[in-house]
C-alpha cells in the first residue's frame, strides 16, 4: 500500500532556522525579547546566534552569523535588559534631548528609546564618518550592528591592550569626538572602556549616552569625556594635553 504524503506545508529554511533558535535561547530572554530577536532574523540582518560576547547588568552583547541583507560575515546584537532598573538612572540622557521629548518614565519605554537612541546615534556617527559600530537594525530592546574585530573575534577595549603609537590614538579620539561634535552629538560616556582598538585605530562604542548640542547638559557632558580621556591617555602613558586648548579642538 502506497505511503499517504502528507498535505501539510513544510516551512521554508528560513522559518525553521528561526524555531531552531528559539529553541536555543528560551528560557534566557522573556518572549517579548524573543520576538523582537525573531525580527532580525526575519529582516534577514543575522541568520544565527553564536554565542554571548559579554554579559552586563544593563545588556548582554551576542556575537552572530549575518544574514543576507548584511554584506559582512558577522554581526552583533546588543540585547537590553528589560527588567532592569538602573536604565531609570539614565533618564538625564533622554529628557532635554530635543529628539525624545514626553517620554514615559517607565522602565520598558525608557529602554525601547535608549535602543532606539543608541541605533540613531550610530547612523550620526556613520553618516559623519566617525570610526564606530554600523547600526544595521533595530527592534524593542535588540539592536543589531557592525563587528569590530577580525575573524569573528571582537577588538579589545582600550583599556586592556598597550598602544606602540599612543599619541597617534588619542589624536585619532579626539578626532572622532570632533566629528560628533560637528555633527551634532556629544557621545556622553567617554572611557577607555568604551573605545575599542582595530588594527592600531579607536573605534568609539556604547553611543547610547549620546546627546544632541541641544540637550541641556550637552556642554557639561563634552567637558567630562575630554576630561575621562585625557586623565586615562596621561595615567598610562604619560601625555599630557591642555583640557581647554582639545575641547576648542573638538568644537572649532
């Protein structure tokens, strides 16, 4: 007796990889997280989650194979706590930037904008040629951007690696700093945990912070990141740099 074939439609590659990785990750993200992580797969920006880069109270940061609509071999995807409180913390950020006015002060809508600010922040920093992340996607608390690194290995921060040219790397901070400036923007948390070195050069990450010149605290912000990263460049290695004479730099 011949075999009855089944009607049912079997799903598509694409469809099937997605269920395999909510088999992966249930039970580490709650469902509106899996849902907002089915949307880049499902726009095509990564096609697999490797495995976690970092894990921090605020997000945790995921090394992923790209998908079609991502030219490079990887991705990452910073996914945000949303059951974290600190973000409440954050708030001065948000209110005043003339982008995000009337927010709501709760926890799960102050994240869904720090995303959206950070994705926002990258496309500035993009557009203006500043040497940072390429923000590929967005969605609720998932943000999908550019590797830095080489074979799938991120670069390391600032932080833990010797400089052969550390003058050169500073000029190269100040530089992109001076860039955001003209474009506008203030990255706001300024540190040698958040550049990471490529090949001998900074690249600027975690522009969450980041806020326009019109934000009421945009000046006060500009003065402690040049003060953060002059105070970390002349402890290490023994530069010094006039404070006033980089901040003219970066606004001039």
């Amino acid at each position: 007796m011949a075999r009855r074939v089944s009607k049912r439609k079997m799903p598509d590659r694409d469809d099937f990889r997605v269920k395999e990785q909510w088999k992966i990750e249930e039970g580490v993200f709650d469902r509106k997280t899996m849902m907002n992580i089915e949307k880049v797969f499902t726009h095509g920006i990564v096609s697999r989650m490797i495995h976690i880069i970092s894990k921090g109270k605020e997000a945790d940061v995921y090394l992923a194979e790209a998908g079609e609509k991502v030219s490079e071999m990887y991705a990452v995807l910073k996914i945000f706590n949303q059951e974290n409180t600190s973000f409440k913390r954050r708030t001065e950020y948000v209110k005043g930037d003339p982008r995000f006015d009337g927010i709501k002060a709760d926890v799960k809508s102050i994240i869904r904008i720090w995303c959206r600010k950070e994705y926002g922040n990258l496309k500035i920093a993009e557009e203006a040629q500043v040497s940072a992340p390429k923000p590929y996607y967005f969605r609720g608390n998932v943000l999908a951007m550019q590797l830095i690194g080489d074979d799938g290995v991120p670069a390391p921060i600032l932080k833990n690696i010797g400089l052969e040219d550390p003058e050169k790397v500073l000029d190269e901070i100040v530089e992109n700093m001076k860039r955001l400036y003209s474009a506008n923007l203030v990255h706001g948390d300024m540190s040698e945990y958040n550049v990471l070195i490529k090949d001998g050069m900074p690249f600027l990450i975690d522009i969450g912070q980041g806020v326009s010149l019109g934000h009421p605290k945009a000046n006060e912000f500009l003065e402690r990141d040049v003060t953060n990263i002059l105070y970390y460049f002349k402890k290490r290695y023994g530069i010094e740099r006039n404070h006033e004479k980089v901040v003219s730099q970066i606004k001039s």
